[in-house]
C-alpha cells in the first residue's frame, strides 16, 4: 500500500474515519474536496487537499493517475428532501466519471461505497449481496442512483477491465460524526430532551470504525467485481434509545405513535427540518426503512474481510461521549444526568 491513495467525501462521516485510519498508517493519501467546503472533520490530518467536483470529468481525469488506489466516497444521501436531477448527477453521474478516468488512466484499485439500500428487500429472509440490478425493486432517489452507479462499476469490471470492490454499508453510527448524520441527529435530539416520541421498527446498523476498517482491508483483500455487505446488529428503535437512557442514567422513554399518525405530518416534518437546516428524525423515507427487512448478512465480509462489527452500544456510547467532547454547542448540558 505505498502507491498514492485518492479519497472523494473525505469530509463524510465514513471519509473522515477512513482517512484518519490511512494517515495514522503513515499512507500518502490525497483528498478531493469541494470548492469552498468544511475541512473541520480532516483539517488535524496530514494529508494533500485537492479542490474540485467528482461531476468536472476534466478535473477528475487529472487526478487520477496511473497505479493509484480510488476511494470513492462521495455522494448525495438523501431522504427525500432534494431534487432528482441533482442527485443523479453526483450520484450516478461523478461515479461514471471516476470509474471512467480509473479505466482510461489504469488505476490500480477503485473502492466504491455504496448502500445496502440497494438490495431488493423481498429478496429472501436473509439479505445478500445482490447479484441483479433493477431500480424498480428499491425505493427512494437515494437507492436508485446508488444502484445505477454500483451497476456501472460492475459493469466495467466486467467489460473493460476495472478493478473495483463495492462495499454495501447498513445504518452507520458512532463517532467522528462531524456533519451530523440523520442517525447522529437521533441521538443529539434524545440526549437534548427534543426527541418527544419514537414510532414502531428498528434497523441494522454498523459502527462507522469497523465499516473504515472493511474499507481498508479491500484494498488489499477485495475481489475485483465483488461486493460486501458491511452490517451490524438489529436494533430496534426502543432498544436504541434504551441504549441511551443507560449511558445518561434515565429511565423513561417518550410515547410512542402509531406509524399511520406520523406518516400524516412526514411531509410536514422535512420542511421543518429543512427550515432550520437540520437533519428530520421521521421523514417519510426513514419510516418506510424502520419497517423493511434489515436481516442483512455480514458472513462474506467476515470471511473475506475480517470484518469484526462491534456492538451497537458500544457504538452509541462512544458516539454520545464524541458529541459531548466534539460539538458541545449542540449538547444541552443540562438535560444530561452525567459527569462532564
């Protein structure tokens, strides 16, 4: 792994581990960013900042070089809250351009993060990597642009020649989680008191430390063409916040709504959100997510990867201190019951 290491979403909650992980191996990694863009989650990293846009083909041809290692991370995750046309073109549109410029200027390796969003959810009890790609059988923009840029890559694995590893993440959670994800908006809005009901289901989910550590191991361990699910642990929602409750000494949970009674204001809840440029706890497409089948399974990231999730609590406990340490404007220290 000496050979130079490209990341795109470096600033992401998964970037940012990643490349903290590479730098803290002494790697020589560089890092597309946008122009004007917060580098607070790598600005203590050392590391080469390079400004552009993955959807500029010029600018993305020009950094990828012969025999370098791809980390493609970045892109749109939306829950229904942005226009189509914008997320197909980071989505689908920038992993076209990187895939194109891995071939054109043979890289070495290419790494692409996609979603286990993509997987059929009536596929079977237990959910695998998928094999088919048909954007009919996933819901939301999020899962079909995802879909169409897994499939292209595959694609030209198998067609012209690319080397590439597709990891398929569950709900990622845990610390360094700089931009606040929709799951690290959960537990701010329940640890501050603000979190005044929960609905009916749960998910699987995955410390974003054990998906960076998968992320590193293909690069060296990945098969070209093959994908990876990299899943945690079903949780349920109550489960989740009970979680919480024993890291802050509580004990009471809020109400909780029949799902019929929250879908009605869904919509009404991403404008708030949206207004107040933060992340909706319950929009229409987190609550169709709580209620599918997360059965998701890990054995061929295990096998393959070492792949070694640690649980769930010592996820949301770490991420609960991290917020507490890293973003205390966001923490009402007086709703917490615990020592600072």
């Amino acid at each position: 792994m000496d050979e130079k290491i490209i990341i795109t979403g470096a600033t992401g909650h998964i970037g940012n581990v990643v490349a903290r992980k590479l730098v803290e191996q002494g790697k020589k990694l560089t890092a597309l960013v946008l122009p004007n863009e917060d580098l607070t989650p790598i600005k203590d990293l050392n590391l080469d900042i390079v400004y552009g846009d993955i959807t500029d083909k010029e600018a993305v041809f020009k950094l990828i070089e012969k025999d370098s290692i791809v980390l493609h991370f970045a892109g749109i995750i939306d829950i229904g809250t942005m226009d189509e046309e914008t997320i197909r073109k980071v989505n689908i549109g920038g992993t076209e351009n990187i895939v194109d410029a891995c071939v054109g200027n043979r890289a070495k390796k290419l790494i692409y993060l996609s979603t286990v969003h993509i997987i059929d959810q009536d596929a079977g009890e237990v959910l695998k990597e998928p094999t088919e790609f048909d954007k009919n059988k996933v819901v939301g923009n999020y899962a079909k642009t995802k879909l169409e840029a897994t499939k292209y890559i595959f694609d030209a694995c198998h067609e012209r020649g690319l080397n590439a590893t597709v990891l398929y993440p569950s709900g990622v959670i845990g610390p360094y989680d700089f931009k606040i994800s929709e799951l690290g908006q959960v537990i701010l809005d329940y640890m501050n008191h603000k979190l005044l009901a929960y609905v009916k289901g749960g998910y699987n989910f995955v410390d974003v430390r054990d998906v960076a550590d998968a992320t590193i191991r293909a690069i060296t361990d990945g098969k070209k063409g093959e994908g990876y699910i990299v899943s945690g642990y079903n949780v349920d929602l109550k489960e989740l916040l009970g979680i919480i409750n024993e890291k802050l000494g509580r004990r009471k949970f809020p109400p909780k709504l029949a799902l019929w009674f929250v879908r009605m204001f869904a919509g009404l809840a991403n404008a708030y959100y949206k207004a107040r440029k933060k992340k909706p706890v319950f929009s229409k497409y987190s609550l169709y997510t709580l209620n599918v089948n997360h059965n998701f399974s890990n054995e061929k990231a295990k096998q393959e990867l070492g792949f070694n999730p640690r649980s769930v609590k010592d996820s949301v406990s770490d991420a609960v201190d991290w917020f507490i340490k890293n973003k205390p404007e966001l923490v009402n220290f007086k709703k917490l019951n615990i020592d600072v």
